[in-house]
C-alpha cells in the first residue's frame, strides 16, 4: 500500500508543532493552510475533502465568496467593543435565529464557546427553579468547562483525575436510546422506549429530586450518533414536565440545517425551555448561545450570574459572520437540500460502504452521518482500532475526517454536490476495503485523538 509522502517543509511543520503546541492530534499530523468550498488544503498543496466542516462550524465550506466579502466589510467598520453595550449585526443575528425557531423561543443570552452556552443554560434553569440537580444522558457531551464536563458522559480520558473540580450532578445521568446496541436488551419498536422507563427509575434514585433540568443532544452525536426513534425527545420531554424541570436541548452539533430541518428537534414533536447553540451556527467565529422565552428570561434576569457576559460575548464580528451565514443558510434553503442530499449520500453508504464487515452500522440524519466501526457484524463489539485505519486510509484517500472512538464522522459542508459525495463515496469504498485487510499495518495509533482518549490514565 502507497503511503504519505510528505515534503521537509511539512515535516518541519509537524516537528515545530508537536514541540511548541500542546493539541489532540492524528496520525499523521498533517498540517493545514488554505481551504475552498468542500476541500481542505495541507501545506505542501495536497486537496482533502473537508468531512468535517472544520470543527463541524463551516457549514458553507471554506472561503465561501459571500463570508469573505462580509469579513471584509466588517473587519473595516467594528470587530470588537465591550460587551455591555450592543450593536446592529448582533441584534439581527438574534432576531432572524428567533425566527427560525417554533414556540416563544426568541431571547439569547451569547456565550463564545458551545460549553459556555451550555453553563448559562445550567445558570438559567437553577435560576428559575431554584434546584440544583442537572440530569444529563449518558453519551451525552455538553462541552469541556468543569460544569460542563461533569455532565458529558461519552468516555475516555477527558474526566480522569478531575476529582473533586467535577460536580456531583455527573451521577444524574439516564440512558441513551441506542438501538443498534440496547442497553435494556429490547428491540424496537416493542420496546415501547424501555431505556426511557428505566430512566425514570434512574432520576428517582440517583438525583436529590429535586431536578433544575434535564439536557440532552438532541441526538447524541459524540456518544455515537444516536438518532433517537421518534417516540423518545417527547416523552423525555414528558418526563421533565413531570419533574417540574426545564428541557434543556443542546444543539451544537446539528444546527443550523445539517439534519434536514433548521434544527434537529423539528424531526421530533418537542420545543425545549432552553436551547442551545455553537458550532455550525457560528460559522466558525465563535459566537454561541443559549436561547429562552421571554418569559423565563425576565424571570432569570439579575440570579446566578444572568445575564451572562465575558470579553468576547456578542461582539460585532463574528455576529456580522454568523448573520450573513444563516441569511444565505435561509435564502439557499439549505435544510432542505441537506435533507435531500443527506438521503442520497445515506442511501450510497448503504449500498457501498455498509456491505463490508467491519461497518456494523450507520446512523445519522441529513448530511451528518457516522459509520460505527466494529470488529464483526454480528458481535457488533466496536473497533476503534478499525475506525482509525479507516480515517488514516481516507486521509491517503484525499479525504480528512476525525474518528472518535469506533465512529468515523461524515459531516461535510452542506453545499458539498452529488457528483462529490458520489467521488467520496468511490474514495471510502477504497479506504475501507484497505482496513478490512488489516492495512496500515504499522502505524502506531496510541497518539491519535481518539485511541489515546481510550488510554489509561493517572489514578483519580
Ligand atoms: C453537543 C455539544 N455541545 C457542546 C460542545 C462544546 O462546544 P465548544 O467546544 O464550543 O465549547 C460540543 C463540542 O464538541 C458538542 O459537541
């Protein structure tokens, strides 16, 4: 099998980096410096499809024509101010992403980061319940600030000997609708969403019950892209009524229009109280958010901290960035070609990828899909190992996408066409032919984001 080939000024790049950067990296740690449209550029000028839209946040591609105008323009007039005052394009922003939205959804409090956003959305469901109890999924990931990561539950080395900076609200945690490998041991639909009557059994004896919020992904996409059957999101959200607890629906990695709908929990009969917000909404400039009633918002005003505001909160240039996105995300009506995109890229990695044995499944929705890699079809026991060689051989492939734990991501922009997902397609038929026959045989994965995630770690 051919291998990379990398130039001295690459491998330069790679040593310098590994020296002076401490970062996640894969292997190998290609370095990147240009991008357009659906395709990634590494520093000797080798073209990768993006699969991951950057950090799932360039939900146009790379170097879109009309992002790079608004960059321009806005680099000129105001970037940055201070963050108690307000200005034009964050207004706008706030308003049409409140009008993408059903219910009274229409008051954002903005964070930079997507686990900043999650932590206002904690601050205003104990704000207005006045409990402290978060339940969260499990296989959820709701980001990596210490509240935050106490309620992210996918695994591996991020939690490891955070000992007490970890909050106690991390044993509130209910089970995730995985169908493909149920943890109740049912089968759906006759199941009638046992993992969710368990759950109830679950909030009963782990929480104080006394419960601010229950928050989940809307489908859990980091704990292995569980798509929920349809009955689950409304009876959760049954549940939390119950519980006399906000839902609160985290949405980092789905909107806007990846799924098919604008946001995810459209395909499901749910508003949430609280929703949150980053990534692909950002457009890649870091502006996120937790959005509310106006109700709940007067309420919460002037408690735990709320409103919340940091440096870099609201500032004019990545709300000018996201603003003229979601206008061309609306304008494009790209929730609906992702949906019909996403149903014939599913429909081909069914026909083409799905036969190999070592690909177990594939779930996803619209143009987010991910293959879960295991070591048979019929002990379904995943293979991050496999997953890996799948990732390094698509890299070879020309194209980049991230393995995290046995699933490799497909998240490409949603302007990728037909004739790119059919050329995609075609490359991860090669790549995953070539790791069912045990190739690369001698790459040391054990540094690769998501083995090394698998190692162990200093005892807690
Ligand atoms: C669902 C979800 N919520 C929140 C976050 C945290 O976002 P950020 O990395 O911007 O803090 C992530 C990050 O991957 C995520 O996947």
């Amino acid at each position: 099998m051919a291998d990379f080939r990398f130039s001295n000024t690459h491998a330069e790049w790679m040593a310098r980096d590994a020296k002076s950067v401490m970062g996640w990296r894969y292997d190998p740690p290609i370095v990147f410096r240009g991008g357009k449209g659906t395709k990634i550029f590494d520093v000797d000028g080798n073209e990768y499809y993006d699969l991951t839209s950057g950090m799932m946040s360039q939900t146009l591609g790379h170097a879109h024509p009309e992002i790079v105008e608004a960059i321009r323009e806005q680099a000129e007039l105001l970037c940055h101010e201070s963050s108690w005052y307000s200005n034009p394009w964050l207004i706008e922003f706030a308003e049409l992403l409140g009008s993408t939205l059903p219910g009274n959804l229409s008051v954002m409090d903005f964070a930079v980061t997507g686990s900043e956003a999650n932590e206002v959305a904690f601050r205003m469901a104990i704000a207005k319940s006045g409990k402290f109890d978060i339940v969260s999924v499990i296989r959820g990931l709701h980001g990596g600030n210490l509240a935050v990561e106490s309620v992210t539950t996918v695994g591996g080395a991020r939690k490891h000997s955070l000992g007490p900076l970890l909050m106690p609200s991390r044993a509130a945690a209910i089970l995730p609708p995985l169908c493909y490998r149920c943890l109740v041991n049912l089968t759906y639909p006759g199941c009638d969403i046992g993992c969710l009557k368990t759950s109830e059994q679950l909030m009963e004896f782990t929480t104080t019950k006394s419960v601010a919020a229950i928050i989940a992904e809307t489908v859990p996409v980091s704990g292995g892209m569980i798509v929920p059957p349809k009955e689950w999101l409304p009876r959760l959200a049954m549940l939390a009524r119950r519980w006399d607890a906000m839902l609160v629906l985290d949405e980092a990695q789905l909107a806007p229009a990846r799924t098919g709908k604008m946001w995810g929990f459209q395909h499901y009969d749910v508003v949430p109280d609280i929703l949150t917000f980053g990534k692909g909404v950002s457009a890649g400039f870091a502006i996120c958010g937790a959005i509310t009633t106006p109700e709940i918002a007067a309420e919460v005003r002037g408690k735990c901290g709320l409103p919340w505001a940091g440096t870099y909160t609201g500032d004019p240039f990545p709300a000018a960035i996201a603003l003229k996105q979601l206008q061309i995300v609306i304008r494009d009506g790209l929730a609906e070609r992702s949906g019909r995109m996403g149903a014939h890229l599913r429909a081909r990695l069914e026909e083409e990828i799905l036969p190999f044995g070592i690909i177990g499944d594939i779930r996803g929705l619209g143009l987010y899909q991910m293959l879960d890699v295991v070591e048979d079809k019929r002990g379904k026991n995943p293979d991050p190992a496999g997953a890996e060689r799948i990732r390094y051989n698509l890299m070879m492939e020309g194209v980049a996408t991230i393995a995290v734990r046995n699933m490799v991501r497909i998240v490409p922009p949603l302007i990728i066409t037909e004739a790119e997902i059919e050329d995609v397609v075609g490359r991860m038929r090669t790549a995953v032919k070539q790791a069912e026959a045990g190739y690369p045989r001698d790459v040391d994965f054990s540094r690769s984001s998501s083995l090394a995630a698998e190692a162990p770690v200093a005892a807690e």
